[in-house]
C-alpha cells in the first residue's frame, strides 16, 4: 500500500513569513512541503513564483512539491526545476497527450518528479489514463484552484473513488494526492477512496498550533487506513 504523506500548503500561512512556515513543517514531520504556484489567469489569485520556491530551499531539504496553477506551464517548468521543485504538477486543463509528453522528457531528463492536476469538475483525460505510469502524483482538487480555506467539495468523492479503483486494477505506485479543505475530521473521506498525499493548508497552518496539526492529520488519516 502506497504511504500516507503529509503535505503542509504554506498558502495557508502569513505570506511575509514563509521561512517560518517551512520550519512548521519540518517540526511538525511533514513528508513534503506543498508550494501553489497562482499566475491570476488559470485561477484568480496570484501568489509566488520561483524566485521564492528558489529562496525557501535555502531553508530545508524537504521534498517541494510544486503545484502549478498557471496557464503556459511549458514557459516556467525549467524554472521552477532550477528553483529547486522536486515534484513539478502540471494541470491537465492546459495539456494534451504530446504537451505533457514533452514535460515529462523535460522534467525526468532532471531527474525530479511530474504530476498532473485535476480541477473539481476536470475529469481524468483518456490521455492521461493512457500515461498514468509516468506519473509520480495525480492531484485530484476537491476545491477550485485559486484560494485556502474552502470547504472540500464532496462532489468530487465518486471520481476520486474511479480513479482509486482504475489505479489499483493497472496496479500503478502514482500517489493520489487530495488538495482543498482537508481537515482531520475528513480525512477519512478521503482515505478510504484511495488519496494517500495529503494536503493541507488552513487545518494545519490556522491551527493554534501548526506543528501539532501535523501529527493529528496524520494520526486520522492512519487511522481510518487502518480501519479499511
Ligand atoms: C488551492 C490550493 C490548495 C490550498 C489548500 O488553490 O491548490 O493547495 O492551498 O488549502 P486548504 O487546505 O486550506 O484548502
Ligand atoms: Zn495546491
């Protein structure tokens, strides 16, 4: 079974203080640091780019785990791998077959990590289905790109649950990975329909405690692992 990983958005946090936000994970154990990357086109925000994913890897080692919400991802993939991404999730709105093809050379000749993105009501492309193992991580969104702090779409529970299904019939180590309003007391939800990469913004960074909020994600999501 494919393990339950942790993955704090700093999105959640103070922007002026996201050195502090990468210590909180680090404390807190997180397996990898979730880095949302907003250009105010492909969603409607914009927050940073790779000047700062490139300043916060001077802080840690931890595994960066870009998610790119921008709508010419071919233009900025090299600089985010410069940056120092260790995972680099394109959105399938933006791609095609050959598109993401020619990321994939891209970003594995550098020897890190593709995903592919879903929006909530984006289903899985046949394309994608057909390459699902060049994929590291499939990002299914329970909420639209663009903000933390929304509550998860449970609209979305029966494709996550397809595509939990068609991952285990090819028998392929992609992660999935849940991103938007998951909170302890839904994890389970999730869980249980296959999503193992966790993401979470405001359940860990508007927490009183963030560094706690880190083990009490993970301690629910094993728990109702367990309970499968
Ligand atoms: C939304 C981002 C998410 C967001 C998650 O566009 O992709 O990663 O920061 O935050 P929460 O967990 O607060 O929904
Ligand atoms: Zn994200």
């Amino acid at each position: 079974m494919k393990p339950i990983r942790i993955a704090p958005s700093i999105l959640a946090w103070d922007l002026g203080d996201l050195g502090e936000a990468v210590n909180i994970s680090v404390k807190g154990g997180a397996d990898q640091l979730h880095l949302d990357v907003i250009d105010g086109h492909f969603a409607p925000n914009i927050t940073f780019g790779p000047g700062t994913v490139k300043a916060l890897r001077k802080r840690s080692d931890l595994r960066f785990d870009t998610h790119l919400m921008i709508d010419r991802p071919q233009a900025y993939a090299e600089k985010f791998l410069d940056a120092g991404s260790d995972i680099l999730t394109f959105h399938a709105e933006v791609l095609d077959g050959p598109g993401f093809d020619e990321l994939h050379r891209k970003v594995r000749s550098r020897g890190k990590e593709i995903g592919l993105a879903i929006k909530p009501e984006t289903p899985l492309p046949g394309w994608a289905a057909d390459r699902l193992d060049k994929l590291s991580t499939i990002i299914v969104m329970t909420v639209n790109p663009g903000f933390s702090g929304q509550s998860m779409d449970m609209a979305v529970m029966p494709k996550l649950e397809a595509i939990g299904e068609l991952f285990e019939e090819r028998g392929v180590a992609t992660d999935i990975e849940i991103d938007g309003g998951v909170e302890p007391e839904n994890v389970h939800e999730v869980v249980k329909r296959g999503g193992n990469v966790l993401v979470d913004g405001a359940g860990i960074y508007a927490k009183k405690d963030p560094v706690a909020a880190i083990g009490v994600l993970r301690e629910k999501a094993e728990r109702a692992r367990a309970e499968q």
